[in-house]
C-alpha cells in the first residue's frame, strides 16, 4: 500500500523520501531525525507498536494489521479538515513532531538500528548484522513483571525507577494550579486526547456542571467529530442505563472515556457528575467499536465505588 | 582493597584467640601484643573494610578479628555461602545482606532468579542464636522464612527489608507476635501484592519496645486502634512511617502521642477538613519539635501543605517524592525549612521550583529530582538543565545528585560541575534514550567528561543522553576514585567499555545496558573483574561464546547469563558476573545458564 499523499500536509514527506536513512549514523540536525522518526500511533494506548519497517517514513496510518483495524475515513476528513487550524504550529520546531507520537520513542529503542553501531562520528566499528535487534518479548515482561498501566509501550526499565515508585504518581492527580482561598476550589485540568489527533487538549473540569457542558465544549474543540450524538444522551439525565450507552456505542463513531484514580479506563456518563470529576485523571475519545468492552465493566466498577 | 582469596578463607586455624602465637611456628615473630589486648583494640573497630584489612596483616590478627567481629556486611550474598561464613566468624550479631543485581529493581530481572534468604536464615539459626539485627536488600524473603527468623533468635531486635519481595503479611505477623524484644521494623520499597493488614494487630497487648516503625510501602489497611495503642504504648519511638491508609485526622492523634518523633512518613494528605481539625492537625505537627525528616505526604495540595509548616524548622531531610507539588506551593513549604540537608521532590515543581531550593537552601547536600510521569512521552514539563543550574549556583555544597529530565546541555553541565566540584555522587538520566545535547545536537561527552575532570572524588556516576567512546575514554582518564558506574544506550564500540575497564582503579560495581559492547570489551576485563563486586551487561552485543570463555579462564568467577538461545553464536542478552569463593550456585532458576 503506498503512502497517501496526506502526508504532504505535515510538511514532511520530502525528507521522508530517504526513509531508508531513519537509522543512519550522521544524525544532521535534530529537527529532521525526530521527524523522520514520527509515526502517528493511531491504536489503542494499550497496543504494541508493530516493530517499524524500513522505508517508512511518516504514515498517519498504520500499514500493520495488528491494529484495532479502524477505517481510515474519518482520519482523512479529521486531517484535511484540521489543515489549516494546525499547519502552522508544524511549521515551527521540528520538536513538535515528537509530540505527535505518543510512542515515537518506544519504537526507537526496539529497533536495532538505533543501538548506533556506527559511532557518532561515521567510525563504523561494529557490522549491523552482530547486534541483534532488541526482542519484542522484552515487552511482554512489562505487564508481568511491573504495575504500570499497559497503556503505555515502553522500553523495559526504561527511565530506571522503581516499581513502586512509578504507581504513586502516575495516577496522582491532575495538576492543580496554587490556591489561595481555602474554601477548596481547584482548577481540575485533565489532558484529552483523541484517537488520530496530532495533538492533545487541556480542559478544566471545574469549569463544567454536567456532562452535557463537557460534551458540547469536547465537541468545539474537536470540532471534526461526531460526539454530538453521545452528548444528546444526557440531555436532562445524570446517568444513563447500561442499554444506552450500548446504543449509543453501536451509533456513534467515538466515544467519550476516561481514566480514574485506579489507572482504568471508564466510560464517561456512569457516576454522577461530582464524582466523575473527583476521580477523573484524564479523558479519552476513542473510537467507538474499540470502547464496547468497558460498558459492563463499568457498570460493576460503579456499584463497589463508595 | 583488593579482594583476595584470604578473606574468606574456609579453614581458618582452628585455634581459639590465646594458642593463635604458637600456630606461626618456630620462626614466626611473636606478637607484640597479648591476644586479649589486640582483641580489646580490635572491638572498636567497626567498619567492615577496616576489619577485612586487619585480617590480612598476619594469622593471629586474623584470629583476633574473626572472634570479635559482630557485625557481617555481605554485598553479594551469592559471593560466599552460609556454612564460608558460618566457619570464619563464630560471633555474628547483626547481618546486612545483598542480593540481586541492581536492575532487578526496574524489572529486569524474572521473578524467581533467586537471592533467597531462607538457606542463609537456616545456618544463622543454627550458628547465630543471639542474632539481633538483619538487614536485607533486594532480598527473596518468604513468610516461611519470617516465621523461621521469628522463632530462632531470642534476642532478636531490628528488621529492615529494603527493596525485597516475597512475602505476605502472614510472614510480618510471625515477626511481630513472636520478637518481644522487637525495636525496629523497617519495610521499605518492597513489592507486596496482596497484603493482609492484620499483622499489625499481633503486636503483644503491652508491646513497648518498638523505636522504627515503616510500614509506609505496604499497601494494606491495619487497625487503626492497635496503631494508636501501639505508638502511645512505646514511648520510645523515633522513626514512625505509615502508609496512605491513615488520614489526617488520623495522624492527628498518632502524634498526639508521639511528639518526640525524629521521623515522620504521614500518611494521606488529602481529605476534607473542618476549621477545627485543620487546627488540630497543625497544632499537633507544631508539637513535634525533634523532627528531621518528612515523607509521605501522599496527595497533599497546597491547601493543606500549610499544615506542617510547624514542624518544619528543624528539618534535614524533606522527601517529596510521593507527591506532585507546584512550584509555588512547593517555594512557599521551602522558607520554612532553613536546615535542609538532603531534598527528594518530583519533577511537578519545575525549573521554577528549583530556582527557590537554588535560593533558600544554602546547606543543601542531596537533591533527588523524579519524574512524575515517567512514560508520558507527550508530556515536555518537567525539569531541565536550567532547573539543575539555578541549585548548582545556590547550594554549592551540592555533592549527591539524581536527576531526571528530559533535555540538556554539555555547557550546563560544565557550569554544574564548576560550581560544585565537590561531587561524589552524579546520576544525571537525561530520559530519552541517545538524547543529545539540545543546543549544539552533538553527544554529551564533554559535559560528563567535564564531571569525570573536575569532580575528584567522584564515587558513583550514572550517564545518559547521546554518548560516544570518547565520554568513556574520559572516565577512564579522570575518575580516579570512581566505585560504582551505571551506562545506558552510550557508547559507538569495544574501546568504550575498555577504557573503563583499564583506566578506573577503584571500580566495584559496573552496570551496563543497551550498548554496542561485544565480547572484546567483556573479555578484556577478565584481570579485573575479581577486583569487583559484580559486572551486569544487558542488550549490549556479548554473545554466549564470550561469557564461556570468560568463566572457563576464570574460575574464581561465576559468569551467569539469561538468553532465548543457549548456541554460542546468540546474544547473551542478560549478562552478570561477579566474583565468588563459593562456585557457582546451586539455586540457579532454568533460565539462567550458569558457566
């Protein structure tokens, strides 16, 4: 399959023609090797990236079959809609290119090229062929050996903390800014991301009352999305019956998810409002086929809540 | 000190201490001393490194040692064995005992590799009936194993398990209900799954000893009443650590009764606080005027950060590496804690939050910087070198450092290192991996060059970023008193390792991951290794055929490796050597191949 010509938009494809160079030794200037290096992750947090074959360069959509299988329709209307509201920011640092892929840097390190072999400075000391590439399965031990959530591909032991450690934190919640008043008012700001989104956005949660407010304000801002759909369902209900939610799941192309202080994703709209915002850490619009398996799960989430 | 087959000797004279001079023999010098002088004046020696030295200066002054040595540090429990241990000193009563490789800590290592105590606990039984103190780090310990320990010293007093897994707390349960002398229990970063929380509840009805409590990494609920009764009952404790189980409230009254605590680990700090608790809880931190240190701190937000402001004063060392502070709230707790001496904090307070340690702690020694999203790749907060620069210039008595960012620069570094030479410890992890310096886009040689340089009593050196040969050819050179190296994702080839390997002295431990390191520069440390306590190389390019080769020249070495294929031509993709008077284990798990 070739590559689509979308990728033009991102002012990349002419240095992605030397894609057989990703792993080359003379690293030219930073800008051009991150974005040489980027690939959208477009699956599932929790998803392996498939290990990246050569002559890629920058693909918005994963060639790999091992991922969730989305169409590729909506990203196409989502990135030439979103052409003009983004191209600007990409024209500037190379270094936002990075923060395309969540992952960007899980695949450099399982790929064998990026040992380096051949020095910083050319001196080709060690033929490619003695080092073999870091195994995959090295993954596998993450989700056996450790707690961190399984969404986040990484190398093993890589930043070197410690077990416990990386649980404390990764779950804590979201920034607050400073408060003077102590009458316990805080600004909530929660990340959300959008699956096939370049980006991330940052809302303040404190600044909704309902869901309906948080949908409707998600649905500005992502404005090329169908969550319109799931927002109509809570137009004067707090919660929704499980049956609901299934159809809107079936309905809509996205759906609205969350993380909560335990690491698990939810599906937004179970808990009542206060305590959706007391145990919200970050929010997720996924894809909607990819979302059916949290409904009963949340359901029996909410019946142990306190 | 060069290690040598001396200090282990298996069969030590058998003579008690008062026969020692006639086991020289006719021509042998006689003792200045009588025995019982030279074992008088060895009993003030403590350290274990001056006592390995005394042991060597001649037969009787290893004699002499041996019978008074009370206290056993054993750095690689798979160096020596129980019974080695067990024959040479007769006296033992306090243990320290290391295990596993220091990676196994991120999950680099299978569960079941081994470094179990129970077989060393079975011996200490048997040899060691008044033994008092134990000391585990990255220690297998099963509850099997606690009861054991729990029912076969009498005398037992002080138990620290740092980084150890294994066990439940039924196994805690044993210790506690059975150690009536019990004055320290020290849990610290162990991996627990389950945790039942009722071992605290079998501390005896007037248990009064305890002196260290830290339970703050077990994730269990425990009785708060057998809490408030225990800690009002001892009224000798210093040391009280709880876990995010307690609340505020709660801690309230825990200090109510211990106001003479040196160290408080507080439990969680986030809950919904009448006016009147709110006073309550800061009169009581105010009261605690012996306080040193502080951790825990799990959730606390700046609204009630305030709350311990009162017991701040006094304060050497401030961890808050458990929660996620701003800068502001973070520059505010600050100017009440005028005595710091070592700070860990997490990468929320930023640059900015830095800049005002850089202001207000002028005796700062230790600053540990975490990153509280570790993986969150999206994410470009955090510290970075001007953060780092902004302590350099303030706190120029700076001399440990561990620190995570995310981006740096050769001339930071250099400016660092000039402010404060003084450095024994330098663990910079720039989190990319072969990130390079974002300035100039060229490898961090000459900033970790400049550290090898200038800090002359450098001890301990972790490097990061994008690294050649050429940062190693500067470790070799400069860091003459370096003991301890950690390498990641560095290095173009064999000479980097080599350079090490010749040019540092004093290397004790090296650990190595993800490099283009091959047989070459492995086998080209083979004089040294026995020199160490251990070498580590992961994903680096040794094959099996090297570490073969390695272990059949050197017997005195046990060469174990974890690889998917065992022919000699695959990666050895774990690689740990280390020196041994006591072969090759025997506990060895299928997986590791030991030579």
């Amino acid at each position: 399959m070739s590559v689509p010509q979308e990728h033009d938009y991102i002012g990349l494809s002419e240095e992605n023609k030397a894609s057989d160079k990703i792993l080359s030794s003379e690293i030219e200037t930073k800008n051009v090797l991150n974005l040489k290096e980027t690939e959208l992750r477009l699956g599932l947090p929790g998803s392996e990236s498939p290990e990246r074959k050569s002559g890629n360069g920058v693909s918005l959509f994963w060639k790999d079959e091992g991922n969730n299988g989305f169409s590729q329709s909506p990203l196409k209307n989502f990135v030439s809609g979103a052409k003009r509201d983004f191209s600007d920011a990409i024209k500037g640092s190379g270094k936002w290119a990075l923060s395309i892929n969540g992952g960007s840097e899980g695949d450099l390190e399982k790929n064998d090229g990026l040992f380096s072999p051949r020095g910083y400075k050319g001196n080709n000391t060690l033929p490619e062929k003695e080092i073999p590439p870091v195994k995959p399965v090295e993954e596998k031990k993450i989700e056996s050996g450790n707690n961190t959530p399984a969404n986040k591909a990484q190398v093993v032991g890589w930043p070197p903390i410690r077990s416990f450690r990386k649980n404390t934190l990764a779950t804590n919640s979201p920034k607050n800014s400073d408060v003077t008043a102590k009458s316990g008012s805080r600004c909530l700001y929660v990340k959300v991301s959008m699956d096939g989104a370049p980006y991330l956005r940052k809302i303040d949660l404190k600044t909704y009352r309902s869901y309906m407010e948080l949908s409707s304000a998600l649905e500005k801002m992502f404005s090329c999305f169908t969550i319109g759909q799931y927002g109509e369902g809570f137009a004067g209900k707090e919660r929704l019956s499980e049956s609901h939610i299934m159809d809107l799941l079936h309905g809509s192309e996205y759906v609205l998810t969350y993380e909560d202080k335990d690491g698990d994703w939810m599906l937004v709209g179970d808990v009542p409002w206060e305590m959706f915002t007391d145990s919200c850490k970050r929010l997720r619009i996924m894809k909607g086929s990819d979302a059916i398996g949290l409904a009963p799960r949340t359901m029996q989430k909410c019946k142990s809540q306190k | 000190m060069p290690f040598s087959k001396n200090q282990m000797d298996p069969d030590p004279p058998e003579d008690s201490p008062s026969n020692s001079t006639n086991s020289e023999g006719a021509n042998a010098p006689q003792s200045p001393f009588p025995d019982e002088v030279l074992e008088k004046v060895l009993s003030f020696i403590d350290s274990h490194k001056d006592r390995s030295s005394v042991s060597l200066v001649r037969k009787d002054w290893y004699n002499a040692e041996r019978w008074t040595r009370a206290k056993l540090f054993i750095g690689n429990c798979y160096a020596v064995s129980p019974e080695i241990v067990a024959r040479r000193f007769p006296r033992i009563k306090s243990v320290i005992l290391k295990g596993k490789p220091r990676f196994s800590d991120f999950n680099m290592l299978p569960r079941d590799w081994g470094a179990n105590v129970h077989s060393w606990l079975v011996v200490f039984a048997k040899v060691y009936p008044f033994l008092e103190e134990l000391r585990l780090k990255r220690m297998f310990v099963t509850d099997e194993s606690l009861e054991l320990l729990a029912k076969s010293f009498p005398g037992f007093k002080a138990l620290s398990l740092l980084s150890c897994d294994g066990f439940s707390g039924n196994g805690l349960k044993a210790i506690v209900s059975h150690c009536r002398n019990l004055t320290e229990l020290d849990i610290q970063d162990c991996v627990t799954e389950d945790f039942a929380g009722d071992w605290l509840s079998s501390f005896p009805e007037n248990f009064a000893s305890l002196e260290i409590l830290n339970f703050a990494s077990l994730n269990s609920e425990v009785s708060f009443d057998d809490l408030e009764r225990l800690v009002s009952q001892c009224k000798s404790l210093r040391v009280l650590k709880v876990n995010e189980s307690i609340t505020l409230d709660l801690l309230q009254r825990l200090l109510m009764h211990a106001s003479q605590l040196t160290e408080l680990g507080t439990g969680s700090f986030s809950q919904e606080l009448t006016p009147r608790q709110y006073e309550e809880i800061e009169r009581a931190f105010s009261n605690c005027k012996n306080l040193q240190v502080l951790s825990g701190l799990w959730e606390a937000s700046s609204l009630y950060l305030p709350l311990i402001y009162g017991a701040c004063a006094g304060l050497t060392f401030l961890n808050l590496s458990d929660v996620a502070l701003q800068s502001g709230e973070f520059a505010k707790l600050l100017a009440y804690c005028p005595n710091l001496r070592r700070l860990w904090v997490t990468d929320t307070v930023e640059d900015k939050g830095l800049e005002a340690v850089g202001s207000t702690c002028p005796l700062l020694e230790e600053l540990r910087v975490f990153p509280a999203d570790p993986y969150d790749r999206d994410q470009r907060d955090g510290v970075t070198e001007v953060g780092f620069l902004a302590v350099s210039r303030g706190c120029r008595k700076l001399h440990y450092v561990l620190y995570f960012c995310r981006r740096m620069t050769n001339a930071a570094v250099v400016t660092i290192v000039r402010n404060c030479p003084n450095f024994t410890h330098f663990r910079l992890c720039i989190m990319n991996p072969r990130e390079p310096d974002y300035l100039t886009n060229g490898p961090m040689d000459e900033g970790f060059g400049a550290v090898a340089k200038t800090c002359t009593k450098l001890k301990r050196l972790s490097i990061s970023g994008l690294l050649t040969d050429l940062t190693f050819e500067y470790i070799g050179k400069y860091a003459k008193n370096l003991e301890t190296l950690s390498v990641a994702f560095a290095g173009s080839s064999d000479r980097g390792m080599q350079y090490v390997l010749e040019g540092c002295p004093k290397l004790r431990k090296l650990e190595i991951r993800d490099c283009p390191f091959g047989n070459a520069a492995l086998l080209s440390g083979r004089g040294k290794y026995e020199m160490m306590r251990s070498l580590w190389m992961s994903s680096c390019a040794v094959t099996i055929k090297g570490c073969r080769l390695l272990a059949k020249e050197k017997p005195g070495l046990n060469v174990e490796v974890i690889s998917e294929e065992e022919n000699d031509e695959s990666q050895a993709d774990k690689v740990y050597v280390y020196r041994s008077v006591a072969g090759p284990r025997r506990d060895a798990p299928p997986f590791v191949i030991t030579f």
